[in-house]
C-alpha cells in the first residue's frame, strides 16, 4: 500500500492511499497517530478509513509524508565507500543528528539554493517512517510503518566551516529551508521482504547517474539504525528516519548541483524525487 501526504485546492492538506495504475487517491480519514499503527502492525488497507471520492493524482501536490509535530533524524556515515569520499575512516557505532522540518520539500518542489553554500550536494538516501510509539529494541522493525525516498541535500563548505576542535556545522549544512526532498509517498513495509531492505538507490542530475548503490552496502542496517537512536532519544509515531547515502556525491567527485540542474533521486520498489534546483539568490551583506 502506498500512502501519501497531499495537497489540493479543493480538499486542502489530507492523507491519501495512492494508485498509481488508476491516477488517483482516495483521502483517510482520522489522525495519522490513530491509524499508523494498525498498518504497522500489518493490518493492511482495513486499518485505513478512506473518505470521499478518489482524486486524480495528477491534480494533487505531494507533500513530504510527514506531519510538522514530526521529528527528522538522519543518520550519517553508514556506508563504507562514501566515508571514502569524505577521507574519513568507519566509526565503532552509528551517528545520528536532526534536521528541521523546514528543510523539506515535496516529491516535485524546487530546490531552493541557499545563498551562503557554493557546494551544494546530493544524497540519494532509503527513509524509514516510524508507525508506533512503542519500540521494541529486541525488535526494532516492528515499529516500521513503511519506507519512502529521501534526497539529503548539503551544503559542504558549510558543513567543514565549524570552529577547530567543534566539529562539523552539521546544522547549516543539513537544516537549510527547502533543500531536501522526501517521498513521493509511503510504501508500507509488507510490499517489502522481512527483514532490513535490500534495494537499490540511485540519483540522476540532468539524467546522468551519480550515484548507484544498495542498502544491502549499509553497515548498520535500519533495525540497528533505530536501536541506536531509540536508545539516547524515543521515536515517536510519524518520526522519518534517513538511513544514509552510498557513494558518488559531489563531496568526492567535484560535481556540484547547479542552478536549473534536475535532480532524480530513487529507491527501487519505492518511486523517484524529481526535484529542479532554483535561481540562486544574491546574499546582502550587512555593512552596519
């Protein structure tokens, strides 16, 4: 099954269950927290109230499937090729930060470019959304609603800019508003093998491929992933977890995103992001 965050000038903001073979979305009624966990727990389309006639797809914006109350962790370094690019060695246990809800965009929203970054980068990225608010740590994927496309667009040179002996400025460089595109719906795990996925991601600029990988190259796989962050800070119903990038960014090859570049980031099994990077913006300087 297939569920999306939607907008229409019509209905307003709603959830939908998606068919993509018919063009069309039927709305859910009720709050996302009162059905997740019933899909969660493989309940299937009963779990779901729709209300109301189906929509034609191709009439909706998709928004990124995630509720503003909702929390965005990243975790980074998780795949052994990509640390390659960044000249960093594996680190003994996964690493996690947040990114502001601000920092996304829907399935075909443009890419706004920050005016303070002159590297702005891709990462094709498999997105875990959390269903429930119980974790289970002896068994982590039960609390899986289902997976979605995540594009984690940087800002390197703001990502290096922190102060020596700080660190990272993770913050600007993951956080800048309307960067990061996430979606285009969710597909529920039961369309998926047990287990943590085994699918392959790649992400397209202009139709050329940057990076082509697998989640079977993750060292640490999605149950570890939320193991590890439910244990330092509680998932909660609707939390998306970005599970890392493989290798091919533009930290390590040089290639850069650029004004008017289009940017198709895709999970097999999943769909595709397909996202224009905007007008850069000229940055005022502040001579007072």
């Amino acid at each position: 099954m297939k569920l999306a965050r939607c907008e229409h000038p019509a209905v307003g903001i709603f959830w939908a269950v998606v068919d993509v073979a018919q063009d069309q979305v039927t709305p859910v009624s009720g709050d996302f927290r009162d059905w997740a966990p019933a899909v969660a727990a493989g309940r299937g389309i009963s779990s779901v109230r729709l209300a109301g006639p189906p929509l034609a797809l191709s009439e909706i914006r998709l928004l990124p499937p995630i509720e503003p109350i909702n929390r965005v962790v990243v975790a980074g370094a998780n795949y052994a090729k990509h640390l390659v690019e960044f000249g960093l060695s594996a680190p003994a246990q996964p690493v996690a930060f947040l990114k502001a809800y601000g920092a996304l965009i829907g399935a075909s929203d443009p890419i706004r470019f920050p005016p303070l970054t002159e590297e702005l980068d891709h990462e094709v990225e498999l997105v875990a959304v959390i269903g429930t608010g119980e974790i289970d740590v002896e068994n982590p994927l039960a609390c899986v609603l289902g997976y979605t496309v995540g594009n984690d667009v940087s800002a390197r040179d703001l990502q290096r800019s922190g102060p020596p002996g700080i660190g990272m400025d993770l913050f600007a460089a993951k956080s800048q508003d309307q960067t990061t595109g996430l979606g285009p719906w969710i597909v529920t795990k039961d369309e998926f093998a047990q287990g943590s996925p085994r699918l392959r991601l790649t992400l397209k600029v202009n139709g050329e491929i940057r990076q082509d990988g697998s989640t079977a190259e993750m060292t640490w796989d999605v149950g570890q992933l939320i193991r590890f962050v439910q244990q330092r800070s509680s998932f909660a119903t609707g939390d998306v977890l970005f599970t890392g990038s493989p290798a091919g960014v533009g930290m390590g090859t040089g290639l850069y995103l650029k004004e008017g570049d289009v940017v198709e980031a895709s999970v097999e099994g999943i769909g595709t992001l397909r996202n224009v990077v905007g007008k850069k913006p000229q940055l005022i300087e502040n001579h007072t």
